[in-house]
C-alpha cells in the first residue's frame, strides 16, 4: 500500500517519475515554447508570403462562391489583410458564411470573454493566495501529511486516516478561516460568470437565429421531412390531400422517396466507365507526340495527326514546318507509331483468366451500355419507401406542421426540418427504418469497442516515455536521457503531447468515416454526429482516462498495485489528486502547441499543400484537375471537439495551483483559434452542410458537462486537502448547476430547433414593407428604401431586425442558405441530373491548362 501512495513521487529505481509533467517545468514550458513559436512563427510568415500568390488555394471560397463576393478584398501585402479581416463583423460573418459558422465562432468568442475574467482573478487573488500558502501535495509514506494550521480538531477525512480519537466536534463544526475557502467562493464565482456567458450568448444566437431564419422563403424552409409514412399514403396526390385536409396550409410539391438503388448504382457504373475513357484517351493524347525515328533525320519527322482529324500544330507552325523539311526529308522516313492503350479483361471461371484488349475501345462499349442503362431506369417507376419530401406554400405552415403531431400512431408520419436539397444523401433515404437502427446501434456498439481499446493502447504507449521504462528495454539510452536535462524533456514531456495532438488529429477520421455509415439523410446530421462522437473521444479517453490514471508512465504500477489501493478510499484520493495537479504542466504544453505552434499550421493548410502533390501527380484527365482546384473543406466535427475539451481543461484547472498558466495558454488558443477559423471560413474553406446553428445546443450541453466535473473536481481537491466541510459546499452547487442545465434544455432549445411563428411573420412583414414590386425591382437596391427599410427595423415589434440589411434577398443580397439552392428541388440527382459527356483536353491543356491547383484555373477543356 505505500508503495501506491507513493507512486508519484519515487518508482522505487531511484527515477523521480515528477519529471514526467514537471518539477522542473520552467525546462519544459520553455522547451514547449520554443518548439512552438518556431513552428508557428515559420508557417505564419510562410502563409503570409504564399496568400497572394496561391489565390486558388488560400482564397479559393473568395474565388468560387457567390456568397463569399461581397465580402472586403483583403491587401496583397505581407501583413496588410490582418486588420481587415478583422475588422468583419457579425452580420457579415452571417451573411457570407451562415449560421453554423456564425455560431462556432461564437463559442470562442464566449471562450475569451470567461478566460479574461478567470485570468484577471487567478493572477489577482489565486495566484498570490497560493504563493502566500504553499503546500506539498505529494502523499508521503501512506498517509497526507498536509495539515492546516488552522484545523485544531482535524477534519472527518484525517481522522479516518490517521485514526486520531474524536474529540466531541464534527468536523461542519469548524468554520474557522483558512485559504481553502478560496476554492470555494471560486467554484461558485467562476459558475455563475459560465452561466451567464452561456445564457446570454445563447439568447443572442437565438435571437439571430429566429430573424435569420424567419425572414427566409427558400425552398429548405418550407419543406417537412416526413418519415413513418403508411403504405396507403405513399404517393403524392394522396400525400397532397392528407396533409392539406389538416388545415396546416397549402401543399406546393410532394416528392415521395423510391428505391432508387438499382438507379443510383447504374449512374455510378455510367461515371466509373466515363472516367475510365476519359483517362484512356487522355493516356493516348499524351502518347501521341512528335518523337524521334531512328531511321530518319531528327528534322524530319512527320507530325502525328490528331484525334479529331486535325494537327496538333498550329497553322503558323505548319507554315513555317513545311519547305525545307519537306525537301531535305528522306522518302524512308517512318511513319508516327501510335500505340493506343491497352486494359487487362478478366474473365472465365472466378475471373482467373485475362487478355489485353484495346482500352479506349473497351471503354466505349462499358460507357455506351452504362449510358443506355441509366436512360431505361429513369423511365421506370420504384417501389415507394416510407419517407417523403412535403413543399409548403409558406414557412410558417411549415412551421406549424413541424411542430405539430399529425397521428396518434407511434412512429407513424414524424414530422422533421428538411435539410437542403443539396444536403440530402439520397442513398440512404431508401434505407428501412430497421436497416437504419441496425447500423445505427452497430457504430455505438463499435464506439464503445473503440473507446475501450483506445484505453488499452492509449497509456501504455504513453508509459513507454518513460525514463524508468526506456531504461528497462533500452538501458544505454537510458543513460543518455539521465546525462542530458533537454534530451530528457524532449521524451518526458514533448514526446507524450506530440503523441496526443496525432491521435486528436488521426481519431476524428475514423470516428467521422463511422459517422457516413449510421444511415443519416443529411449530411449536416452527419457533421453533428461527428462533433459528439470526437468529443467523447477527446473528453473521455483523453482528458478522464489520464486523470484518473494519473501520469501515463505509472499504468503497470497502478494496475500493480490497484487491489490494495481499493482498500482504502483516501489512498485513491490522494493519487487522484496527485494526478490532477501533476498533469497540469502536461495540458499547458498541449495547449501551447496547438494555439502557437498548430494553428499557424493549419492556417497555412500544411494538410491540403503537403497533399496536392500527391494528387496533383494521380490527376490524368481534365476532369481530376477540375477536382484539384475546388475548396477544401471545412468539418465543424475535426475542430469544435478539442476546443471545447481545452475550455474545459481551462475550468478545471481555474482555481488550482499555478491555474494562471492554464488560462493564459487557453486564452492563446482560443483568440488565435477564432481568427485563424474566421479567416478560413469566410475565404479559404468551403463548408456545405446546412445544421442551421443547431451546433450551438451541442455546445453549451457540453458546457454544462464541463461546469460539473470542474465542480466534482474542486471538491475532490478539498477533501484530499483534508476539508470535507467545505467540500461539502460544493454539493449545492453541482445541483443547481445540473438543474439549470435542465432548465436550459426545455427552455432554450426548442428555439434553437424550430422557428418561432412570430419571428416568420415579422419577417414577412418586414419584406412586404421593403421589397418593391417586381416592376421596380431595378431600383429595390437604391438608398432610396435604406431610410424606410432602417426605421421599421428599429421599432417593428420590439424586434431591431439588426442583421436583415445584411442577408435578405432583394434587400441587399442573397442570404447564404438560399444561394445555394438556387433552381434545386428536392429530387434525386440520378433521376434528373444532367448526364455528363466525355471530357478531354487539346494541345492547350496538355501543355499548360491546370498547371498548378494554388493558381487557380482550368483552361484549355473540351466536352463532347
């Protein structure tokens, strides 16, 4: 047992394992600091002198979206679009990049505001409290030596450990003054100032949300997704009947989902083969060059013909080719060899046998039967499937059936918000209902296989870090990291976070990749299942896991000696505690590196450009340079998950020992973190689902989540620091904070679900008031209106309509969620959608189109 409760001062073998996280973390904060300026400061300056040169890359939003034109045209200078963009505003922000952007740099926004207020009262009261009252938290030869000077009778949690007789007073007797009643007053202050910040911003965002929203007539705002329907309803005039007879409003369009597998799966075989041809006539086109005869004269050459009967050389060039070549060249000379190319069939008994044959005529024949395939399936009529897309006349009928119950049969005619057309994932309409729950419970059950083994892999591995354990499988070096203070720290403590911030990077992948196999019908439900699987990930295995198992290098004597540490509850305690404050110095480096070192990195999008060559070396026709030079893009669900775990880490650690460096590092991150994402939202990355802000509830539950564990670890901090009595006025805290949590939800979120009715005829009648007939649509931008338009929004219903200038149609300028859907419906693509012709290149785009992606454009194409 006492080699437990000292198992985070000494190991035993003479290694102080404190220099895992740092007794001496001057070193390795200085080390971090370092590595991460010099990180960060390189990819800066490097972006900063890349950004006007590779427009196609680092402003390709700006270049390729309609909503992203009205935004400022940054400087070219080196440090000149700095200020600029940071000058945009909110409305800006919300008209350019919509809700879901708006709302996520929202939250650092919120993130900044807390973490001024903590540091501001860390380093004016925590800081110089803890300097005034210094204590050794490291538990010494099984028992908490700390004692305060103040405690004449000892507390309840002493006297069980020491078995020191009780003396007639309980231990909520003694109120006597201490510096532990800091960590108090603080848990309850730093609360309530969450709290609030939640609150209010959350009021904010609806408040933006419902006049967004309200003042919008798209096609997406009017339409229900309706699932569970019976089998007697699945067509669209008897639909059109049903819901009309409700008294709901008028039916616009009925669109009742098919299966459409066999379809869909034809157009992608029409695709495979198309590019496939494209790719064979590209590789003929690139072979069918002027090369030189062996047994002719070099300038004597004959020139290739070209596919479509003509030369590949220019008239000018064959002006000046003929004359003195064609006099001086030998009548042997050998004709251009064109070889086509050639594709391996395989056929026969389980595909064993293969022959070569021609592959641009192989191609033809796949594509023309591919084609002809496609064209019989659009004429046939699917079986209907349980789900339909209903277009109302007006949002607020819409509205209404949304939030209404249409039958009293369970699971029967559900009503739900419709994502955009272009946001549905068709494929998965045509899913049963049993299909879906299936993958769906079976990519929870893979979460949870996942999350167990990520336990099992993620400390040991940390463990081998170690000094102690190199040491016992590599003792020379051992001896080396022993020799050298810096080499040390390079293992102890930068090695361990670099590990951290890969997995945080490589885990949101694979979770992400799951997330597409669920059965979702919208990619936007997709993102924001990404966003809770990535933060369980990052919050559980992560955060928990390393807490409660202390430093990663102690897993094989934890587990060692786990059975006797059960047998005493303290003893657990007082390791736990130990922990918490131990891993202090080791979430600092992590937050370091990645505000200062990771997202100048990702400002750069080091990912996208390391990438590109890669790709750029695979493209082979036209059409994948195409691909090349569209806009990366943005997934809420890779990034909002550690940001919201660093707030976290901020809160737990804001009233412990050294709890300044933990802020100040937070406080790093999140300002560098909401101009780089601001940055890349609004010019550089494109970010296509449509959640409506719906992101912004996620948030503040795990807000919430976060308040109570600081909570819970504040008053395992003052129990271990023997004061149960105050710890027990933590209690009233965590109730009222899960019971505001509760509060919250059943108040808060059905604003950020539907769309108030009053907020849809404000809007409305804010349009009827400033939109002119169509007439006079010539002049419906003019500052004619702006007087009008201005003083209804400062007094229409107690509502100031203070982003509307900026996002409605018709006002100033197409709001983003309507600009994308412009002439979409809600039908599938394969049914409808244009069928591609071949794609190839002339001479022009062999020789020079599409030369780099990070310059922008594709020249030279041709379509048959």
């Amino acid at each position: 047992m006492d080699d437990f409760l000292t198992f985070g001062h000494d190991d035993g073998g003479g290694h102080n394992v404190d220099d895992l996280f740092g007794v001496n973390s001057t070193r390795d904060k200085t080390l971090q600091l370092i590595i991460s300026v010099t990180l960060g400061t390189s990819a800066f300056l490097t972006f900063c002198v890349l950004r006007p040169r590779w427009i196609g890359l680092y402003a390709a939003r700006k270049k390729h979206k309609n909503e992203a034109a009205h935004l400022p045209e940054l400087p070219e200078s080196l440090f000149g679009w700095i200020m600029p963009l940071w000058r945009i505003g909110d409305q800006q922000i919300l008209a350019s990049a919509g809700l879901d952007a708006y709302a996520f740099l929202t939250f650092f926004k919120m993130a900044i505001k807390f973490l001024v207020v903590t540091l501001f009262f860390s380093l004016i009261v925590i800081k110089p409290v803890h300097d005034a009252n210094p204590d050794d938290d490291k538990p010494k030869n099984g028992t908490h030596h700390h004692k305060h000077k103040h405690d004449k009778h000892g507390d309840l949690l002493g006297t069980w450990e020491t078995g020191t007789p009780y003396n007639g007073t309980f231990p909520w007797q003694d109120f006597e003054r201490d510096y532990l009643w800091m960590y108090v007053v603080f848990a309850y202050l730093f609360s309530a100032i969450a709290i609030y910040l939640v609150v209010t911003e959350t009021r904010k965002v609806i408040e933006v949300r419902q006049e967004y929203l309200g003042t919008q007539t798209s096609v997406t705002d009017r339409t229900i997704r309706l699932s569970g329907i019976p089998a007697d309803l699945r067509d669209e005039e008897r639909l059109k009947e049903f819901i009309e007879s409700l008294d709901i409003g008028k039916v616009e369009s009925v669109t009742v989902c098919r299966n459409w597998r066999e379809l869909d799966d034809a157009v992608v075989a029409r695709t495979n083969a198309l590019r496939k041809l494209e790719e064979a006539y590209t590789i003929n086109l690139g072979q069918r060059r002027v090369e030189r005869n062996l047994e002719s004269l070099p300038i004597s050459q004959p020139t290739p013909p070209s596919p479509q009967g003509r030369d590949l050389l220019s008239d000018d060039d064959a002006a000046e080719s003929t004359g003195v070549m064609d006099t001086i060249a030998p009548t042997y000379a050998a004709p251009y060899e064109r070889q086509r190319p050639k594709t391996n069939v395989r056929y026969g008994f389980m595909k064993l046998r293969s022959r070569q044959v021609d592959a641009i005529d192989y191609f033809e024949e796949r594509f023309r039967q591919a084609d002809e395939l496609v064209k019989k399936l659009r004429q046939k009529t699917f079986e209907p499937v349980p789900l339909a897309f209903v277009t109302m006349d007006s949002v607020a009928a819409c509205q209404m059936a949304i939030q209404a119950v249409l039958d009293p049969s369970p699971l029967q005619l559900i009503v739900s918000q419709s994502p955009a057309p272009a946001d549905v994932i068709w494929r998965n309409t045509y899913l049963p209902r049993r299909s879906r729950m299936l993958r769906s419970w079976s990519i929870s059950f893979l979460i949870v296989l996942l999350t167990v083994l990520f336990i099992f892999l993620l400390v040991p591995i940390a463990g081998l870090l170690n000094t102690k354990t190199i040491g016992k499988i590599f003792p020379q070096l051992a001896k080396v990291l022993e020799e050298h203070d810096n080499i040390r720290s390079l293992v102890n403590t930068q090695l361990p976070t670099l590990m951290a911030t890969l997995l945080m990077v490589l885990v949101p992948y694979l979770y992400y990749y799951l997330s597409w196999f669920q059965g979702m019908t919208a990619q936007g439900d997709v993102e924001l299942s990404a966003i809770s699987k990535n933060f369980f990930f990052t919050f559980f295995n992560f955060f928990i896991i390393f807490t409660l198992l202390g430093t990663a290098s102690q897993f094989y004597l934890f587990f060692k000696q786990f059975g006797d540490a059960l047998k005493s509850f303290n003893s657990i305690a007082n390791g736990l505690a130990y922990s918490l404050q131990k891993l202090l110095n080791f979430y600092v480096n992590f937050i370091i590196l990645q505000g200062l070192g990771l997202f100048p990195v990702r400002l750069l999008e080091a990912g996208s450009v390391s990438l590109y060559p890669i790709f750029r070396i695979g493209a082979k026709t036209p059409r994948d340079y195409a691909e090349l030079v569209q806009p990366p893009v943005f997934s809420y669900g890779f990034y909002l998950p550690t940001a919201l775990l660093i707030f976290i880490i901020c809160m737990v650690y804001s009233v412990l020992r050294s709890s300044w460096q933990v802020l100040l590092a937070g406080l790093i991150y999140f300002a560098f973190g909401h101009f780089v994402y601001k940055y890349q939202l609004l010019y550089a990355m494109d970010h296509q689902q449509q959640a409506t802000g719906r992101a912004w509830v996620m948030i503040c539950d795990r807000v919430f989540v976060g308040l109570v564990f600081f909570q819970l670890t504040t008053a395992g901090q003052l129990l271990l620091k023997q004061a149960p009595t105050r710890s027990l006025l933590i209690v009233p805290l965590i109730v009222a904070t899960i019971w505001l949590s509760i509060i919250f939800g059943r108040t808060y979120k059905p604003l950020m679900k539907f769309i108030a009715l009053r907020s849809v005829q404000r809007g409305q009648q804010y349009t009827d008031r400033v939109s002119p007939p169509p007439e006079e649509q010539s002049r419906s931008n003019s500052t004619d209106l702006a007087p009008e338009r201005d003083a209804w929004a400062e007094t229409a219903s107690g509502s100031n309509l203070r982003y509307f200038r900026e996002t409605r149609v018709g006002v100033a300028k197409p709001a983003v969620d309507e600009s994308d859907e412009t002439g979409l419906r809600f039908m599938n693509p394969s049914l409808v959608a244009p069928l591609d012709g071949l794609w190839i290149a002339d001479k022009n785009f062999q020789r020079e189109g599409s030369d780099d992606m990070l310059n922008g454009d594709v020249s030279g194409e041709e379509t048959v």
